[in-house]
C-alpha cells in the first residue's frame, strides 16, 4: 500500500491544526480544514512536489476555514463538506467577526460528503465518519489501511469538543465519540483540530 506523508500546520490566531495529507505514489495532496493562510498552505504542497486535489472540511466554524477562501483561488481544488455544514460556512465571515478576527469570506462549497462514502487522495483511501456534536455536520475522515483518523473538533488529547457554541450538544457529541471514534482499533492515531495527536487506546484509558 502506498504510504501517506502527514504533515501538521498549526496556523492563525487561535493556532488550529490544519493537515497536509499526500499520497507519496501519486503525489496528490488533500487539505484538511485549512485554517489560516491558504496560500502558505499552496507553497508548502508545491515545495514537497504535490499537487492539492481534494480540500476537506470537518465542519465550518470559521477558525477552520480562513484559509479556504485564498487557497482556492491558488488551487482551484473541490471543496468537500456535509450538508449540514453550509449554512455555518455562509455564516463564517461574521462568526470571525464576532471574535474580532477577519477571515476572508469562504467560498461555496463543491462537493457534498455522505457518511461511510470512501474518498480516494490517489491511492489512500479515506472513509468518512458522521461525527456531529461540536458542531451541524461535523465529519472524520478515516485512513483504515494507516490507522490514522482526522477529527476535528471532537476528541482531543484529554479532553473533548466544546459544545457551547450553536448547534452543539453534548450528548450528540458523546455518542459520535464512542460509536464513530472509540470503536475503532487502540493504537489508532487521532489528528485534531487542536494541540498534540493521541491515540484511541490512550484517550479511552486516560481522557476524562
């Protein structure tokens, strides 16, 4: 199987971690959740030698999309994103402005998810996991084959997703965690939006 290069770039004010994820055969990158300053984005996937093909969305709070909107324009690659996730993309520009940060405005999204579609970055293949709670259709995208999932906002190391925010709900977020998340194997590696990877095994053990 092909191996994927990773790479994580903490970006913005609020230091969101954006992923880089290529496929080393094809050399066909995807974004996850660019946060802050797309074009920063474009130059580091042009230095490694790929080409963005897919940029994916977990879900649509506005510190996870300031850089779509630059990186776009740069790559004109597809957006992913759920359904459920639009309307608080349309509404991301004023929701930076509530904080006092200005983020461009996001594009429209190009192409809708579907839960348990199976999405091909060359040859990874990453399946998309329903995973809302934190945020209206927030989704982790899954590298079976690399035991790796992309999170978001949902778990973290030691601690959850915030669900004070509107659309949030803690319950909802609890169940997304323990059918889509805990049930996968222990040693899987768990990428979030925010501070330092963990693992299934050790959240299950460890996070309160």
């Amino acid at each position: 199987t092909s191996m994927p290069t990773i790479l994580q770039m903490p970006l913005g004010p609020l230091q969101r971690n954006c992923y880089l994820l290529g496929c080393d055969e094809t050399l066909e990158f995807a974004i996850i959740d660019p946060s802050w300053n797309g074009r920063s984005l474009y130059a580091t996937a042009n230095e490694q030698g790929f080409t963005i093909t897919h940029i994916l969305l977990t879900h649509s709070h506005f510190d996870h999309v300031g850089g779509l909107a630059e990186l776009k324009k740069e790559t004109n690659a597809p957006i992913y994103i759920h359904p459920e996730a639009v309307a608080m993309l349309n509404e991301a520009f004023l929701q930076a402005a509530a904080w006092q940060i200005r983020i461009p405005p996001p594009p429209p999204a190009d192409t809708m998810l579907t839960p348990g579609q199976t999405i091909h970055i060359g040859n990874l293949k990453l399946d998309v996991r329903y995973t809302p709670g934190h945020a209206p259709g927030h989704v982790s995208f899954y590298l079976p084959e690399h035991s790796v999932i992309f999170d978001g906002d949902v778990l973290f190391n030691q601690s959850i997703g915030r669900t004070d925010f509107p659309g949030g709900d803690l319950n909802v977020l609890l169940k997304s965690i323990r059918e889509e998340l805990l049930s996968l194997p222990d040693e899987t590696a768990v990428l979030s939006g925010h501070g330092p990877a963990t693992t299934i095994g050790q959240e299950k053990a460890t996070n309160p």
